[in-house]
C-alpha cells in the first residue's frame, strides 16, 4: 500500500484509511504538512537571521533583516501556521530590538 494514505492512529500506530473520504483527508493532511513546515522553516531561519543581523555591526542589514522577519511572520499567520497574537509579538520584539540597535 502506497504510504501517502497512512495516518495515525490515535493509538500511535500506523492505520491505513480504507474510505474514500479517509483517503483525500490523509492526502490533504500530507500536503498540509509539506507547505507548514515550509513556513515554519522559512520562518524559523528568517528570525534567526534577523537576531543575529541585530547583534551584528551594520544597522543597514539589521533592518533589512528586521523586515524580511517581520513578513515572514505575517505571512505565516496569514496563512495559519502560527498563531496571529505570537506573530504580532515577535514582530513587537524584533521592531524594539532593532529601534534599540539604531540608538
């Protein structure tokens, strides 16, 4: 059997869907999936880039930094990777990092 229609269980073990229905779920989940830790890696890297970029020298890459930050996280909330309130935080966060980093 093909894996792409493997879920599962709540038991923790592989269960294999035998409906219809149960198939396109499992198909729509792994695509789901694929394009969410998509985001989140791109995310993940983009902050991380943009906190480094902050502790560095040059304020001119910290705010581009800053900025590609703070549309991947608008981006992933848009789309519901992560929470709206969690991406207006570390938006707030990395915006006074960097206004302190100018000064």
């Amino acid at each position: 059997m093909p894996t792409m229609f493997r879920a599962l269980s709540e038991s923790g073990r592989n269960a294999l869907a035998h409906h219809k229905s149960a198939k396109k779920r499992a198909r729509q989940t792994l695509k789901r999936r694929a394009r969410n830790r998509h985001v989140t890696t791109t995310l993940r890297t983009a902050v991380k880039q943009a906190r480094t970029a902050l502790a560095g020298d040059d304020p001119a890459a910290a705010k581009t930094a800053v900025r590609s930050a703070e549309s991947h996280l608008r981006r992933a909330a848009s789309k519901g990777v992560i929470p709206a309130k969690r991406a207006s935080r570390q938006i707030a966060r990395l915006a006074r990092a960097a206004g302190r980093a100018e000064a």
